[in-house]
C-alpha cells in the first residue's frame, strides 16, 4: 500500500474497515500536552448529543465504533490514537471529524506536529499530513467522511483559539461555563428549627406504614408527602402479599450526560424524595444506601429521612464542573462526589459489580432491593448480562427504571433470559416519571420484588 503525502485541503480513499488517527509530536520543555478526539457528525454537520464526542474523559463511543485509545511516549516523541471501525458506524454517522487539544499552551509550541492515517489490521500508513500551527489551543486535523457509499479521508488543519471546548461547541456539544462551573441540583426548602419530641411511637400495625427516623426534622410539607407516600408503599406491598417484609434498600442513579436535562428539571430529586418513602417503609432504620454512576462509580453517602432536603441539595447532581477541565472543582463540601471523576458515559456493569461488592461484604439478615434508575444508552450488555446472572445466586433484588423511550438492551431483555434458578430483575420504563402517580409507581416498583422473595427462599437463597 502507498501512503499519500496530503496537503491542506486534499483528501484519499479509504479502503480498508478498521482506521487509526495517531497524532504525533516531540516532546521536551515548554511543549504543551496533546489530546486527540473525535466527533460523529449527521449529515447536518452536528452531533446528536454529547455523547458523539470520544475524548480521553469518554473514551468509547455507544456504538463501539470509535475509541481514544491513549497516549504512548518513546524516544522523545509522543502520539495520542483514536481507532475508527468504518462497518460499525451507524447510518446516521456520515463524518468523524479528528481534533485535538493544547494542554498548557498552543500548537504553535508543538514541533513535528504530524496526523498519520493508519490501517489498524496491519500498521500501515495510508496518508500522512504534516501540520503548522501558530496560537491556537485547538485543531482540527483531518476528517474521515463518507462520499457515494466509500469512505474517504481529508486533511483539514483548522486551528480553534478558544481550545477543546471551542471546537467541540461548534459541532453541537454542550459545554459548561467554566467562568461558573454550574452546578445542576434540586431546590430544597430550608430545614426548619426541630419540633418538640412527640415521644416514642405506638405499636404499628401490619402492612401498616412504619414511623420514621428523623421524620420530625422535615419541612412540614415533605413530611406530609413522605408520610402519604409511605401509607401508599404499604398498600402496594400489601397488594402483593409481602405486608410484613422487611429490606435492605439501595438506590442507584445514572450521571450520564444524557440524564442533565432530568437533573436540572429536577425529575431526579423528585425520584429520590419517592424512593426515600420505599426506604422508611421497608428498612427498620430508613436509610437507604447510594450510587451515581457513569463511566466510574462513586458511592454516595447514606441517605437518612431527617437529612433528606441537605442530601438532596448535595448529592442530587450531575455535570457540575466542564468536561475538559482535569481539576477538581474548589468547594466542593467534603461528602460531595467530584462528578468529573464519575465521567459522562454509560457503564453500568461497573456499578452493579460495586453495589454486589458492599452486598457481600455487609450482610443483613433481611433481603436487598436495588432501585436502579438510567435513562438508557446501555451498551456493555454482555458484561452487564454477565453480572446479573453470577447475581441469581446472592440474596439481592435488582429493579431497573428506564426514564424516557431510550436503548436499554439486556435490561429489558433480562426477564426472558433462561437459564437461571430465580428470577432476580425486574424493569419498567416510563416516558415522564414526573406524570406517573404515587399508587402506579409503587405499584410497579414492588411487583416483582414479593414474587423473587417468595422464589429465593425456596431455592435456599434467602
């Protein structure tokens, strides 16, 4: 194969299915940090959404069709690599545009600056462009596009002086202001000084709703809320038989990107508020354990009723520091989860293995409910398959919601898997879970569950 020596504005055919951009550079002092990207576009020059853009803070893209795989450093040179599998790319892909970012100052300080087009079967070179640039902190340095059903290459060199998030603003991403770091959270009313001690609570009845922990210390009309949504918690259970069941709650929220416009609505503390109701009916203490996820997992702290609106202002959140900022955010409360370490991607394999992890090693005599809340865009559907069935075995509930009309692969699919003892998953999706009325939600929350106990206790698993 001949490789082309392109210039600005020329292009190549492609002719082979798997393609690596490497760019490449030498290091050494006063040269900035180099980071490779890459935008799917539609055929109207944009993304979808923000997760069309593979960089080193999402470095898979959905479709497995593209992926930043990192930097390698040798002899005083570098290189940063995205690989582009041509035959994955959906249809409505029509160009990857290959860019790149100045860590620490401009590309003009960059020598021997070169994008090489590199077969990725056999390492040959199908084009190389050596590129100039003078005070930019963002480039453009090719695009792969799609011409009369072929692939072909162009090489582009395009510099950006507002940087990575420049660039990617003009292809449609949504960038956070970096001058305000936004932080997308739920109104809360402010506490109110405690009331005087009521005393200790008579007996309860079964089936009945329990008394709280700390209820006391809510603003009266979360109390309110949280006391009718408890009493509507034990109709629903007492609706499937599980009057007297006691258990462990867990809830776990998507962080992806995807999910912002549900945070900032705030759909997503309104969940929280509905699932802390599951949590005091069902558990003895009325906390529930947390998780947000996305690329990474992180674990949030433990949700306790009296502290529900402070939790809530806290932890409710998603995307409060930009995406191509490395550092961490400055004043963040010291229980605060640093949401650019949990990324924007979804991998939801990862948390389900952390969340069987603290089953494990902190057993309870009572059984686990999951509530597992994701707006979708599940792609790692043989790794997550894999975890939920070594998860049959383990005295553990997984109850998934989908939130809105989105790809949720073998979460859906889960229930008409074979080959496991027990049922363990259950899942609904909902297209506005804000519409959907206390008695519906509980209802459909807590279907299964009663069913899985009765089935895990005679096969011994509980």
């Amino acid at each position: 194969m001949t490789a082309w020596a392109l210039s600005k504005g020329s292009n190549c055919s492609v002719e082979v299915p798997v393609v690596r951009a490497e760019l490449a550079w030498a290091v050494g002092p006063g040269v900035p940090d180099i980071d490779a990207s890459a935008l799917l576009l539609t055929s109207v020059g944009r993304v979808r959404d923000d997760g069309d853009f593979v960089f080193y803070n999402q470095p898979r893209h959905a479709s497995e069709a593209v992926r930043h795989l990192g930097k390698r450093h040798a002899d005083g040179a570098a290189t940063d690599t995205v690989e582009v599998d041509l035959r994955s790319l959906e249809p409505a892909v029509e160009r990857i545009v290959l860019g790149a970012s100045a860590d620490g100052g401009t590309f003009g300080q960059v020598p021997g600056l070169v994008l090489r087009l590199l077969d990725a079967a056999s390492d040959a070179e199908i084009a190389r462009f050596d590129m100039a640039a003078g005070t930019e902190t963002a480039f453009i340095g090719g695009e792969l596009y799609r011409r009369q059903g072929a692939w072909k290459f162009r090489a582009v060199g395009q510099g950006y002086a507002s940087g990575l998030a420049g660039l990617a603003t003009d292809f449609g991403i949504t960038v956070d202001d970096p001058a305000q770091t936004p932080l997308v959270t739920a109104p809360v009313p402010p506490l109110p000084p405690p009331p005087a001690d009521p005393g200790p609570p008579g007996p309860s009845p079964s089936g009945a709703a329990r008394p709280g922990k700390g209820e006391e210390r809510l603003p009266v009309d979360m109390r309110k809320r949280l006391s009718l949504r408890k009493e509507q918690v034990a109709v629903s259970l007492r609706k499937h038989g599980a009057a007297d069941v006691t258990a462990r709650v867990i809830l776990v929220l998507d962080a992806s990107g995807s999910m912002s416009f549900l945070y900032s609505k705030g759909a997503v503390a309104d969940v929280v508020e509905r699932m802390a109701a599951v949590a005091a009916q069902l558990d003895d203490d009325g906390e529930m354990q947390a998780w947000t996820f996305a690329t990474t997992p992180a674990r949030l702290p433990d949700l306790r009723l009296g502290e529900l609106p402070e939790w809530l202002r806290l932890h409710v959140r998603v995307g409060e520091i930009s995406l191509f900022r490395r550092k961490r955010k400055k004043g963040l409360d010291p229980s605060q989860v640093d949401m650019r370490e949990v990324g924007i991607q979804n991998e939801e394999q990862k948390v389900i293995a952390e969340v069987r992890a603290y089953v494990r090693e902190n057993p309870v005599p009572a059984p686990t409910l999951v509530l597992f809340f994701s707006d979708g865009g599940v792609y790692r559907n043989a790794e997550i398959e894999a975890q939920l069935r070594e998860a049959v075995e383990e005295p553990v509930f997984w109850q998934f919601v989908g939130l809105g009309h989105a790809n949720y692969g073998v979460l859906e699919r889960f229930d008409t898997l074979p080959g496991r003892r027990v049922d363990n998953v259950g899942f609904f999706s909902v297209d506005d879970i804000s519409r959907v009325p206390d008695a519906e939600l509980y209802d459909r929350l807590l279907s299964e569950f009663p069913q899985w106990i009765r089935a895990a206790r005679g096969a011994g698993i509980l």
